[in-house]
C-alpha cells in the first residue's frame, strides 16, 4: 500500500515536471531552442523501429559496460593488493586521486592520442569507474571485522570460508553501493568520450549529428535513451549482484 | 601438552607477567582477579599476541571460546559451528543439533542468523564451536557468561564429555561452574 502511495508521489512529481517543460517549450515557441516533452518522445518512437538506432545502442552498451567491467576486475585486485601490500597502496593513492580530480574532458583528449576513436569510450569509462570502484572495496575491506579475523585465524579457516563468511559480508553492501554510483559514470563518462571522440554507429555520433543538424528532438530523445539505458543496466546489474549475495551469503543477510 | 616457560609480558614499562611457568597436560580453570592478564594469556596462547619473552610449545592446534562471542551474524548456529569444522557440513548435521539439544537450544532458534540470538544462545554457540573443531588444544575465556543455572550445568556436562583430555585452560569467575566441572583450579596470582 505505502510503496503503491509512494510510486503515485514519484509519479505525480514527475508529471508536474513534465508539464512545466512542455509549459516552457509552448512559451519559448521554437523548438531548435526547447522542444516539448511531446516533440521528443515522437522523436524517439520514430528512432525505435530504425536498425541504426539498436546498432547504435548496441555499440556504446557494449564499450561503455566493457570499461564498466574492466573497471570491477581491476579495482577488486587492485584494493586486495592494497589491502595486502602497503607499498601498492601507498603507489596508488597518488594515481587514484589524480584519475578522480582530472576532468573527463582532458583524458578523453589526451587517450585520442593513444587510441582508436571507436575504443576510447572502454578506456575512459575504465578509467572513470576505476577510483570509485577501488575507493568502495577497501572500504568494504576496511569494515572487515578484526574480532572476526582472529577467529578466522584461530580456527584456521581455508580462504573460501574466510571470503564466504567474514569478507564478502564486509565488502559486498559496500561494492554494491560503488557499482550504482560508477555505473552511472561510466555511461555519463562513456557517451562525453564518444562525443568528442565521434566513433561512427555509436550514441555519442548520433548526438552531436543532432547538434550540429540542430535537431533538438533528436537530441533530447538520444539523452533520454541515455538516462533509461543507463537506469536499466543499473537496475539489472544490481539485480544480479543482490542474486549472487543471496547465493553465496544466504538470504538472512538482509536481516543483520 | 602445553608448556608455558619464563613467559614475559610488557605493554610499555607495565609488566604483566615476569617468569611465568605452567604446564597444562590435563583440562584446569585459570582464576584470577579482573586485570590480572587472563585473557591476555589466552590470547598469547592463542598465538595472537606476542609475548614480550619466553616460549609457549604444545598448543598445536588451538579451539577458543574468545572473550566475545565473534559468531559470523548472517550464519546460522549450526552454520557457525559448521564453519570451522572440516569438509561438507552436511556430516556433522547431526552431531550439532544433538549438542544443541543439549545445550537447551530449541530448533526453531537454530534457524535463525547469530545476529538474532540472546547472548546466552551466542555463548553455547561459541562454546559448541570450540569444542566440535578439530584442535589440540583447548582456550575457553569465561565460555559460561549469560548463562542461567541450568544451561550452566547442561554447558558443563557437555564440555566434560567432549574435552577429551585435551590440555585445557578455561577463565571464569563462577563458582558455581568451577564447582561442576571439579577441574583443577590454577591461580595466575600464585604463578
């Protein structure tokens, strides 16, 4: 009952958005300036049924999640060689922060240097979700209980039961926390270095032939299929995360 | 048989032990009054905590009841103990739910994950955990805390008939519990 009350709430408060944009867009009266709500969702029903448009969304889906994915590899072995070895720790928090403080802007010009236009959104995406990710797990690292550590020791518990009953607990709410927030930066990271990179078949192409065209529609359609694909992977990829912790921890988890 | 010789403890200019021999071949109680270093030497023992000088030999493989309880929350009682034990739970299923039976522990309170638990409930879980693993010795600090009269006796009868002879060293300030277990009793201030 109250999570059907709340989902009316989120409806109506994006319908008052919705109708304020379509408010504004009838004010301003020109839609190279502000299309209407309306004018973009046609746009985008009449992008659906295009080969182009899923070959597109299928190009940039596939680099930005393969960044996306290196990116878990990478930091998980990373932070657990941190974690173990306090000479690649003290190494990485220099380029941890660089890579965070550094504008996506100035990596994606400087990796055009380095690599093809169509794999440059997989580098930075890469780069962009790897501080993130690495920062998550040794948190989640960190909050390993000691007192439960010693047990392990004591006991001499084999590395499988270590990791299945004492550090995945510790580190899995807080990997799980970090994977929501690079996902949306890898997207956001992905399609600005595609933007500026231009692979031919990819989203960030299609969006600045909309800008340059002026085809306002068309640009706000392709961010809106940005939001939903980055909203959707979000989704799934926590789904089956919180599939794979039920598996390995046992469904009372939640409960502690 | 476990061999404390000229055992040396400092944390900074405080000493905690100087020259402290024991040998334990046989289950005993170590008594002693609060901040006298009990836990401090079941930690040593345990291999946790460097002793300043002198040689522990024969602990082996050590089984601890730890000052806490240290249960894994999302893990069952049963899984806990399990945890520790060698090889696939499924063949000790069995021998825990009997020790649970008779430490008191209902079945319906068995399902539920340690984080749910009374204190006294965590405690036998601790307790059955240290006396089901396979080790040589055996570290029990104040395994009887939480405990109401008569699971104190049940705990007792349990951890007689499974100590198997083992060297056994267990600090606890009952002397209700000292009482049923007839141990012999060392007393660390006398050391």
């Amino acid at each position: 009952m109250r999570s059907a009350k709340q989902f009316f709430r989120q409806a109506g408060a994006i319908g008052f958005w919705l109708v304020l944009w379509q408010c504004a867009a009838m004010a301003v009266g020109q839609e190279v300036f502000l299309v209407s709500p309306l004018q973009a969702l046609r746009t985008l029903a009449g992008l659906l049924p295009r080969a182009d448009f899923w070959q597109r969304v299928g190009f940039s889906s596939g680099r930005i999640l393969l960044g996306f994915g290196l990116g878990v590899a990478v930091s998980v072995l990373l932070a657990v060689g941190a974690q173990r070895w306090q000479g690649v720790e003290l190494l990485l928090a220099p380029v941890m922060q660089l890579v965070k403080a550094t504008p996506v802007a100035s990596f994606i010009i400087l990796a055009l240097v380095w690599v093809r236009g169509a794999n440059l959104s997989v580098l930075i995406s890469f780069l962009m979700v790897l501080p993130v990710l690495y920062g998550a797990v040794r948190t989640g690292i960190r909050s390993a209980d000691p007192k439960l550590l010693e047990m392990a020791a004591v006991f001499r518990l084999p590395l499988r039961r270590r990791l299945k009953a004492v550090w995945l607990p510790a580190v899995l709410p807080a990997f799980r926390q970090g994977c929501s927030t690079a996902l949306g930066i890898c997207w956001k990271s992905g399609v600005a270095a595609e933007v500026i990179g231009l692979p031919n078949g990819s989203i960030g192409d299609a969006l600045y032939r909309a800008k340059i065209t002026l085809a306002t529609g068309e640009l706000f359609a392709w961010t809106f299929v940005i939001i939903l694909l980055s909203a959707a992977f979000e989704k799934l990829f926590l789904a089956l995360l919180d599939q794979l912790t039920g598996a390995v921890l046992g469904k009372e988890e939640a409960s502690c | 048989m476990l061999k404390i010789q000229h055992l040396e403890k400092r944390f900074g200019d405080q000493i905690l032990f100087r020259d402290l021999n024991l040998t334990v071949d046989a289950p005993a109680i170590l008594c002693a009054p609060s901040g006298w270093g009990k836990t401090t030497l079941l930690r040593i023992l345990m291999g946790l905590e460097r002793p300043t000088g002198g040689t522990v030999t024969g602990a082996g493989r050590v089984c601890a009841v730890f000052q806490e309880d240290r249960l894994c929350p999302q893990l069952t009682a049963v899984e806990n103990v399990a945890l520790v034990l060698p090889g696939a739970a499924k063949q000790y299923q069995q021998d825990i739910l009997d020790c649970f039976q008779q430490l008191g522990m209902e079945d319906e309170v068995l399902e539920l994950p340690a984080c749910r638990l009374s204190g006294g409930q965590k405690r036998r879980c601790a307790l059955l955990r240290a006396l089901l693993a396979p080790g040589d010795t055996l570290l029990l600090d104040e395994p009887f805390t939480g405990m109401d009269p008569d699971t104190l006796l049940r705990a007792t009868a349990l951890l007689k008939s499974r100590c198997a002879g083992r060297p056994t060293l267990l600090t606890t300030h009952d002397p209700e519990a000292i009482r049923a277990l007839g141990w012999q009793v060392i007393r660390l201030e006398e050391l």
